[in-house]
C-alpha cells in the first residue's frame, strides 16, 4: 500500500449517529491534514497535525473531532452531523506542516440524512 | 479577506492549449499550486511556483505569476481528452500560521 488511503470511501450516516473517517499514509511524512469538499465550494482546511500535534483548527465545529495517534494515522471523529455536513472530506500528508507539497487521498463520500 | 477566484468551466479541442487562469487576494503567499482532481480521485499536485518567480515549466505545463495583478494562470500545451478534469488554484503560507487557501475549481473539458 503506497500513497495516502482513507476509508470507508462511502459512508452514509443519521443525524444522530457516531462514526469515524480514518486515514493513513505510507510516506514517512509528519504532517497530516483533514479537509472539506462541498459542492461549488472552495476546498476547506479542517485541521492540521504536525508530529501529532495539533497545530491549526480553523473554526470547526465540535460535533467534527480529530484525533492522530501517530504520524501515520489520523481520524475524523463524527457526531450529531447536519445534513449540510454531507460532503467528501480529503486527508492529505506533507512532509512537515507547511511544505510546498501535499498529497492526497481519494477522500470518503459522506452523506448525512 | 482570504479569496481565490477561477472560472468554473473551460472546454477545448484535443491538441490545442488550455489557459486556466486564477486571481487571489494575499500577497504573502509563499506557494502557489496547481492541482488536478479527476472523476472519484483526490487531489494530484501538478506544479507549484514560488511566490518570488514569474514562470514556472514543467513539460506541457506552464505556470505564470503575476504578483502585480495576484493573477496565476495554467498553460496545458497540446491538451489531450486523459486532461479532462477539474483544476484549483491555491496559495499557500506558513508564518506562525498555516493557510492553504483553494479556488472553487475550473472543469476542463477536452473535445476529441
């Protein structure tokens, strides 16, 4: 396995439902980011970990919480989701937080009904 | 505030160029990206410039930076039909903070 994975790639989930995105990287690298891709919107940053820290969390609510045990993991943990969550949610890996190179994963398609 | 603007939609003959343009408001960006998302993908970086260069080549690929103006542009030579896609523009910079700002995306369409 090469690359940056995420899964499930799908996933649909009630407004009262728990669930979790996971992502994991092959790549050695020490930054990890989560992302929101809305229809005709602009890509959002989430957050961003560095060596498992976190260390950007622009203004997300907290029913969307992260979590990176390790520099190759990281975690989208959902709860009491909104239908306008419905979205597909990127993880991305660079080398440190703030390299000129990211690279992305295929992304989860999230549907909450 | 923070804006990066694209066209939504470009269409092109196969073989011709494609210019994907780009504007965006912070002037200190530190990078500047191209990327391309195809059909249930992720995001793939193309290039990328440095805020203190002009142009940028990379094969069919040809990155233009106007700082004066905050305009980037995209130039695919010889666009094939595997070209079709969606490409953001986005600016990065990394000063106490991290902001990786994206455009909304410009669907390329290539015609055989």
């Amino acid at each position: 396995e090469t690359g940056v994975t995420q899964t499930p790639r799908h996933l649909v989930m009630g407004m009262t439902n728990k669930k979790s995105l996971k992502c994991e990287q092959h790549l050695g690298h020490n930054a990890m980011y989560w992302y929101k891709q809305s229809a005709k919107k602009p890509l959002e940053l989430m957050f961003v970990y560095s060596l498992e820290e976190r260390v950007e969390n622009n203004s997300v609510p907290s029913r969307f919480s992260p979590e990176c045990p390790n520099s190759s993991h990281l975690f989208l943990h959902l709860h009491t989701l909104q239908p306008e969550d419905s979205a597909l949610y990127l993880c991305a890996s660079s080398q440190e937080a703030g390299s000129y190179e990211q690279y992305f994963g295929p992304g989860t398609r999230l549907t909450v009904t | 505030g923070e804006d990066v603007e694209q066209s939504l939609f470009l269409s092109v003959r196969e073989g011709d160029s494609s210019v994907i343009n780009c504007t965006y408001t912070d002037s200190s960006s530190t990078y500047l990206y191209w990327y391309k998302q195809e059909p249930g993908a992720g995001l793939q970086l193309l290039t990328y410039i440095f805020s203190n260069m002009d142009m940028k080549q990379d094969q069919r690929l040809t990155v233009l930076l106007n700082k004066k103006d905050k305009h980037l542009s995209l130039r695919i030579a010889d666009t094939q039909t595997g070209d079709s896609a969606i490409y953001f523009c986005a600016e990065m910079w990394a000063s106490g903070t991290y902001k990786y700002i994206f455009g909304t995306g410009t669907r390329l369409k290539v015609l055989a």
